[in-house]
C-alpha cells in the first residue's frame, strides 16, 4: 500500500507531513510519497535526525504551494507544480493508492474532481466527516463541498454515506437521516421535501436504511449513523460541533483546577478525562473522505500535527483496501434519476 502526501499541505508543512508518514511507515507497513519542495523536506529530516531518506519513504518534488487565498480552479492553471496537483496527477497515473492533503479544501476538490476524477453517474462529489455521538460515530456528508445542492445529489451522498459507514466504520445496514429542522417529512425548504420522498422510496426498496428527518440535536445523540444535508449546512454544524466541543473542554478543565477538591477529583479521573478528549479529538480521526472521486482523497485538517496526518494515513489505508469507490460505481445505477435524453 504506497500513500501519497502533500506535503506541503498543513499549517505546520512539511514537519506534520514528514514525521508523520515516517510514524505510518514504521507502525503500519506502508510506504509513502512525499510530494513538495524536495529541499524543505530533506532539511526537516535531517532536522529530525535523518540524514538518509527512511525505508518506505519517497520525496517527488514539486516547486510550487497551493496557498488558502488562491482561487481553486486557476490553480490548476497556474500551479500545476504545486505539491497539491503533482500529488493528485501521481494518484491518476497509479502512482499510489491514494491521496492526502491538509491543504485548500476547494483547490482540493477542484483538483481531485478534474484529476482523479469523479465516478461517472455521480453528481457532486461529498466531504465526509465522522462525528463522535452517544451511539458511536456518525457521518456527515456533505460537510463542506457543496453550497448548493439538488435532492439528487442529497440522494447520492446517502448512498456514499451508507457504503464507507458499513464498510469502512463497519456499522451493519446505517441508519441514514436527512438534516431538518423538524422530524415531519412536510418540514424544510423545497429541497428537504424533494429529498426526504427520494430517500424514501430508496429506503422503501431496500436500498438504504433511511430512518427520516433528523434535527440537529439528533447528530451528537446518534440518531442515525448517516446524516445527509447540503455542504453550508453540514459545515455550519461541523465548525458548531467543533467550537462546542473545545468551549466544554475548556469549562471541564477550568473547573478541574478552580479549588484544591476539584484537583483531588481531577486526579482520579484523569484518566478517563484524557479519553473522553481523545475522542473528541480531530487528530484522532485523521480527516475526511471526499466520496465520489474514482480514487481514495483525504482531506486532514488544516492545523495537523504528526499524529492526525498519521490517522490519516491510516483512514486512507482502510479507505484503499475497502475500495468503495468500486462499491460506488458497481451500484451508480441505484443512485441516478431519469433525466432528458443527452443530459449527462
């Protein structure tokens, strides 16, 4: 298994790259492509007591760096020598078995949909994102690719949620819920509507496990295992989740240390405090799957460090190994409406 890397993707490039493919490397078994200023990343490693490229670890160089303020089709243009593009044109050449960046999610998609390809029949590609909840882990899709959505691609994205959750996350037959404002099918904008009867009557065949509407509170208490809604939805729950999770810590901990009693029970369970926050914890989970594209595509968070690029790594291994993008394809058919003739 050969994971390739931009590496100069993170707000901590090239050092949460390097050290944490040389983790992968040595704990898991897979070899890496590192794809960057060759110089940055041979300097990082001798910084960190590498005077020698480590087995299993390759350098592909590219001279250029996507940065967050630039437009994410002109990059393909404008900065084909970027470690971004390069990765992504090994990743389409059978270079690797999949592909990592922690760097522009829009220059990502833009580049992973045009490089590497969406799968023929699906609409939009979906940013997936595994949410911890009161019953496990539950998906979101989509949680930030697309602003604006139809019900067909809502549809799609439940069937994409429903193959990686039961394959990769390995929960039997997901519940999947569509994200209102209101468990009644009549509730929600047009689009709500039009989805909540096309999933529906994909859950009536047997297709997917559609459990209805879920409201907002329902992610976090595990309502379903899927949850489905268009990308400025799912991003504003996303970063909500996140603020959340970071201001209850922050309260949990000040309380912690407010008096001499407090730092007594914070010592017989700290334990258990330092799991409850790992697992709350995005460097845990690595990154978020782009579903749809014909090859495994992570996106890492932004400010990853050794360990979440390393978790990565390992999402994409399973992502690889699982193959869902061939899962998506063998069933496209399920998934498409009828259109006008000559439609793509």
């Amino acid at each position: 298994m050969k994971i390739i890397i931009d590496a100069m993707g993170s707000d901590n490039a090239p050092q949460a790259e390097v050290l944490g493919a040389i983790d992968a490397v040595k704990e898991l078994g897979v070899e890496v492509i590192l794809v960057g200023r060759g110089e940055e990343i041979l300097t990082c490693l001798k910084e960190n007591g590498y005077d020698t490229l480590p087995k299993g670890v390759e350098i592909a160089h590219a001279s250029q760096v996507v940065e967050i303020e630039d437009d994410p089709t002109g990059v393909l243009r404008e900065k084909k020598d970027s470690s971004l593009v390069v990765g992504l044109n090994l990743l389409s050449s059978g270079a690797g078995d999949a592909f990592i960046s922690a760097g522009s999610t829009g220059a990502l998609v833009t580049g992973a949909t045009l490089i590497a390809k969406r799968i023929r029949g699906i609409r939009r590609v979906a940013i997936t994102t595994a949410i911890p909840s009161a019953k496990g882990k539950t998906l979101l899709v989509d949680s930030g690719a697309n602003a604006e959505c139809t019900a067909e691609f809502l549809l799609q994205f439940a069937y994409m949620g429903s193959y990686y959750s039961e394959n990769v996350l390995g929960i039997p037959q997901p519940r999947v819920g569509l994200l209102n404002i209101g468990a009644e099918e009549t509730k929600g904008t047009d689009l709500q509507r039009e989805a909540y009867a096309l999933l529906k009557a994909a859950g009536d065949a047997g297709h997917i496990n559609f459990v209805g509407n879920i409201e907002g509170r329902g992610v976090l208490l595990g309502d379903a295992d899927v949850v489905v809604c268009d990308g400025f939805s799912g991003n504003i729950v996303l970063k909500t989740i996140e603020g959340a999770a970071k201001f209850f810590m922050t309260m949990i901990k000040d309380l912690l240390y407010s008096s001499t009693k407090n730092k007594i029970a914070g010592a017989l369970i700290k334990k258990d405090f330092y799991a409850m926050r790992s697992m709350m914890d995005y460097k845990e989970v690595g990154g978020a799957p782009i579903l749809g594209i014909s090859k495994p595509v992570i996106k890492a968070h932004g400010s990853s460090d050794a360990r979440a690029i390393r978790s990565a790594i390992v999402q994409a291994r399973d992502f690889a190994i699982k193959d869902i993008a061939s899962l998506i394809n063998e069933n496209i058919e399920l998934m498409k409406l009828r259109r006008e003739a000559g439609e793509k």
